[in-house]
C-alpha cells in the first residue's frame, strides 16, 4: 500500500500532515465559498469592491429570484436535460453492447475495432471543432438538441466502451460458455447475465457521463447559437452579456446550475469513486 | 440414454493443431473419463462435444444425429465447469431453471423439474440462497442440478472437483459414481486426477498432445497399457522403468541387457515387434511388482533413500546402483517400491528387490507395448 499511512506513534509528522490537509483544503475550497458569499451579496456591495469580505447585507432571495425572473436560466436548464439525459441513456445502452461484443466475441477486425474507439479519447477535441460544426450543419443540425446529443453520444462512446469492455472481459468466461451450453441466445445472455452483473459499472459510467456532459461548455457553444437550444453552460455565459456586472446573480445562477451533478455525486459518491478507478484495472 | 459418437475430429487453432483425428464411439449409459496431462487437449475436445467450440473438420452425433454444426443450445447436452459457473445475481431455483425458462417451458414444469433435481442432490433447502451464500460443494450440487434439470442427452463435466478440498472431493467423487448409476445417464467427464478416472470411469480416454492413446477399462488400462505414456500415467507411484539394449532375438524371445541387472528373457512378445539387435527399449515394473522377499527371476540390491508410510502400505524410494529408472514421479533415477504393513526396511538399509519377467512390460523404441497381453486379476 502506497503512500503509507502515518503511525499515530509520530505525534508530530500527524500534525503536520493534518494541517496541510486542511489547508489544501480551504485553498480547494476558496473560490467556492466566494461564489456562494457572492451570490448572497447586494449589487451595491460588489460595486464597493467587498468580494471576499462579510457581504453588509443578504441578499439571498432577491439574487436567487432573479434568476427566474430576469434571465433564462430555466429554459437553459431544461434544455440541459433535455440533451443530457437522453445522451447518458443512450451511451450506456450503446456501450454495453459495443463492450460485450468486443470483450467476448473475436471476429476479423475486433482488435483494430477496439483501438479505434480507445484512439478517439487520445484526440484532443479541438481538432474536431470545425469538421464537427460543417457536419452539423450540412446535416441540418447545427442549433439544435439533436446536435449536442449525436455528438457527446459518439464521443462519449470510446471511453464509455473500453470501460465496459474491461467489466465484461472480468466477468468468468465459463459463465458465458455455461449460458450457451444452456441455450441462450447472445442477446439473451446480454440482457440475462451481463446487464445484471454489470449494474455496479452502469451506475458508475452514469454518474460519470452525466458529469462530463452536463458540464460541458465548448461544444455547447460551438454547436448552439438561439437561446431556445442553449445549455446551462452556455447560458450562463450569457448572464454576463445581459448583466454586465451582476455577479451576485451571475454566483446564484452557477450555484443553481451546479445542482443536479452534486447532488448525483453526494447520492452516488460510493459509484463514482469506483468508476475513476474501475475501468482502468483490468484488462 | 444416448450415444456420442465422434468421427475424424480435428481442431486447428491457427498453426496449432488441438485435437488430432479423434474417433470415439460412447454407448449409451456410460461413464466415460477423459484423462491426460495438462495442454493434451482432452478440454477441448469436450467444448468441441459441448459445441463451445467448433471443430475444424470431423463429424459429432449425438443420439444419433449428426450436431457438428449445431449451436450447443441444440445439441441436448448439459455441461458442469470447474468454477461450476453459477450466475451469481440469481438465486439457486432461478439457476437451476435457467435453460429451462431459455427454452420458454411452463413455470410448472420448470418448477416440478427443479424440485426434482433438489430432491436427488438434497438441496431443497438452498433453492432460495444466492451461490456468494453457499460452500464450494454446495455449489458444485447446484450446478450438477442446473444440469439434470434439462434432462440431456449426455452429461459433460469438465474437471468438476478440481477446486474443492481432499475430503471434498472424495465425497462429490462417490456421490457423482452413485448420480451416474440412479440416472442411467451418459456421462463425460474431464480431468487430470488419475484416481478419479480410476474409480469412476467405465471406460477410460486417454489423451496427448491432441491423440487418443489408448481407450479402455480402468484396469484393462491399469495392467495392458498400449504403450509406456499410459502405463506411466495410470498408478501412483508410478512405473519404474529402465532403460535397456536389446542384446538377442530369437524365436520370439527377446533378451535385453539393462545396466545393474541380470540379462532379462521376455518370453512373451508380440508378433511383428520390429525390433533389432542394439535396438534401446525400456523396460517396466510397477511398484507393486518389485518385491523385498522371496524367490524371483531378477534380484538385484539397492539402499534404501527415503520411505513415505502411508500407513497400509510404504512407499519405498532406493538407490539401485547402476540400475536408474528414467521418467521417474520423482524426478530422480530412484527405483520406486511398495512394502506392505510388515517388514518395512530401514532409511539407509541395503534390501534386496526381485520381480519375474512376466510382470514386467517390454516397450519399444517407439513407445509401443511389445510384451504380450496380462491377464487382469491375474
């Protein structure tokens, strides 16, 4: 096991080591605790220049309301779910085919096949930034829903298939071999034994989709231009143009936005620690 | 009740060729185990039965039709694995019923018939728990019952006791003899443990490097080996065997100068045994065969090295001199010997060791038995 962990014998070193702890910890954490103080201030308070100090009046409701009221923070958060859920639902039930064909069946190609879909996640995404914007809109999906989920379904895809691809190929091959003597078809056996054994990874690779997506802003941006399609991402940069300087309500609409994958986190924080690492190990 | 009979079989993996020409036929209601070391491809030729994999060329019936091509669903077989293979998310009822519902039968009917597999590995108990609550053996009932349940044609069990402990392992051994006879089913059984294909095979295959070496029954095997793969395989301890030259022939009587013993005349030679003069042979004794007293053909001296007592009998490791044994369990040029309960020879004691020439097996260059059939129980 490495790093060791400290005996309680060394009074010393575990002080030490606790306070640096801690002070990571409150730097992690500090711009965080700005957002939230900043979205509890008043304009004028911001206008004074008291970005880290005690805000001189709460503002709480008001700069929460506002959200509401003076922007599209809604539309953009619905819009959000609208492409996000359907791209992680869609991902996972892709990838558990893909990762069950090439985890258990060998066919001509299966090896450059599975190299194809790991070579995606090597590409830095830029590169694709354009090609995918003309293809967007020859295809006559450019500003659109179906834009953003086509495109994070296939790129989603290679990661979310090498990393069911590694859980499959961990499954005993002599269960297979034991539901074929026994009849089943390979559907079957995808739909009988590997979905229920695989159930901890699908949990895992949700939670983690569900992150990269919902928090995506590059594509968001590159792909969507009306108001009516925007994300959360996108749209929040948008508050700044309209409010020029309201970051007290700009700090309550990211906190606002920040919701659904934190909560997914603290509800699923056993799964989405296993999947960081889950995929990786065996292979 | 059915046959399995395999003809011609071959199985490529790319350059490597598995299984080479297999031709088996197996009679209805038998036990037939298929023994070999690791890698002789005696796994694979059960998947090949099983249809898990598919045979390069050669024809399989079983039950008299002719399954090469069919999917292993089809083939009316059932197969046991090592790991036993239980799906672990479903309890043991919904395991054992598992080809069942794949076949879509009635929920009454898969019901009766896994009430009725339970009741004859008395496991009626277990049928709610999950296999991560069961023990080893526990298991590998279930998956014994996961295969009486579909009521094949013919039982495949590829090394089932390979994981489970000594005692274990005796026990499954006798209850799966005792399933074979309440069933009256053909069964094929896999696995490396002699003592298994010992005591419960009908018949035995033995397999290497991807060729049947012999078939037979368990003794016909134990005390005719077609040639000297087999008769080092089958015994424990195994067969001594010398190397020796072959010194003159005459009128069928072979007589072989083996270093550190007296000239050796096989009277009992098969026709047409090709051999020459100076041809190198070897020859066999089983343990049980050198004895420390009386009057024999051969004697010769040895010190005794090292003696393992195994309480009923004594398995006795000597130092012969100028006599070695090649291909020994041991892995030394050590002459093995059994001593029963009495006389047992002190470590480091000179004894004297004798056999008859009629015991002992002759094999030629090429491996071949070329002594003359034993009579068994003889």
């Amino acid at each position: 096991m490495y790093p060791k962990p400290i005996p309680p014998s060394h009074r010393t070193s575990r002080i030490l080591y606790m306070t640096g702890v801690w002070a990571v910890l409150a730097i992690w954490l500090l711009p965080v605790a700005a957002i939230i103080m900043t979205s509890f201030r008043t304009f004028d308070d911001i206008m004074a220049g008291n970005y880290w100090g005690w805000p001189t009046k709460f503002n709480i409701l008001e700069n929460y309301a506002a959200i509401f009221q003076h922007t599209d923070m809604l539309v953009y958060f619905r819009n959000s779910l609208i492409i996000t859920i359907p791209s992680v639902v869609l991902v996972l039930a892709l990838s558990t085919m893909t990762g069950f064909v090439l985890s258990r069946h060998k066919f001509v190609g299966s090896t450059l096949l599975f190299a194809a879909f790991i070579a995606g996640n090597f590409m830095p995404y830029q590169v694709f930034m354009i090609p995918v914007r003309d293809l967007m809109v020859s295809l006559g999906l450019y500003d659109t829903y179906g834009a953003l989920i086509l495109f994070h379904v296939s790129f989603q895809l290679g990661f979310a298939t090498l990393f069911m691809r590694n859980f499959i190929a961990a499954l005993p091959g002599e269960l297979f071999q034991a539901a074929r003597a026994e009849g089943a078809s390979p559907m079957q056996i995808l739909r009988i034994i590997v979905v229920p054994l695989v159930r901890p990874a699908l949990a895992a690779l949700a939670i983690l989709l569900f992150t990269f997506i919902w928090n995506d802003y590059f594509w968001a941006i590159v792909l969507t231009q009306t108001d009516a399609v925007k994300p959360v991402t996108a749209g929040l940069a948008n508050l700044r143009g309209e409010w020029v300087s309201a970051w007290n309500v700009i700090s309550a609409a990211t906190l606002f936005v920040a919701i659904p994958p934190v909560l997914m986190f603290f509800l699923m924080q056993k799964h989405f620690v296993s999947g960081l690492t889950m995929g990786a190990v065996k292979g | 009740m059915s046959n399995v009979t395999l003809k011609n079989v071959n199985k490529h993996y790319g350059p490597f060729h598995a299984l080479k020409n297999i031709d088996l036929d197996i009679v209805p209601g038998e036990f037939v185990v298929m023994v070999g070391p690791s890698g002789c491809g005696k796994s694979t030729l059960l998947k090949t039965i099983a249809g898990l994999e598919e045979v390069t060329n050669g024809t399989i019936n079983i039950a008299g039709r002719d399954v090469t091509r069919e999917e292993p669903g089809d083939r009316g077989i059932a197969m046991v694995f090592q790991s036993y293979a239980l799906y672990p998310h479903m309890t043991v009822r919904q395991n054992m019923g598992f080809g069942l519902r794949i076949m879509k039968r009635p929920p009454e009917e898969i019901e009766a018939a896994v009430q009725r597999a339970a009741r004859i590995l008395r496991i009626e108990e277990l049928l709610e728990k999950k296999p991560a609550q069961l023990s080893g053996g526990q298991r590998q009932r279930v998956a014994i019952g996961r295969a009486i349940t579909r009521e094949p044609h013919v039982f495949l069990f590829d090394e089932p006791l390979s994981n489970l402990d000594a005692a274990l392992r005796t026990q499954m051994r006798v209850e799966l003899a005792t399933l074979h006879k309440d069933l009256n089913a053909t069964m094929i059984y896999v696995t490396h443990d002699q003592i298994e294909a010992m005591t419960m095979a009908d018949r035995i295959v033995v397999l290497r490097a991807g060729v049947i070496e012999q078939v037979g029954t368990p003794l016909g095997l134990y005390h005719n080996p077609a040639n000297r793969f087999v008769a080092s395989f089958l015994g424990s301890p195994r067969m001594n065997f010398f190397e020796g030259i072959v010194s003159s022939i005459e009128d069928g009587a072979v007589v072989v100068n083996v270093d550190g013993l007296p000239p050796l005349a096989f009277a009992n030679i098969r026709e047409g045994h090709g051999l020459t003069q100076n041809a190198t042979v070897a020859v066999g004794v089983r343990p049980e065969h050198l004895h420390l007293s009386g009057d024999h053909e051969i004697q010769a001296p040895a010190k005794i090295r090292l003696s393992e007592q195994l309480g009923r009998e004594t398995v006795l490791y000597a130092d012969a001199g100028a006599l070695k044994t090649v291909g020994s369990d041991t892995g030394t040029s050590d002459v093995t010997l059994l001593a029963g309960e009495g006389g047992i020879p002190a470590e480091a004691s000179t004894v004297t060791f004798g056999f008859d020439t009629n015991r002992a097996y002759l094999f030629g260059p090429d491996g071949q038995t070329l002594t003359t059939e034993k009579t068994i129980g003889a």
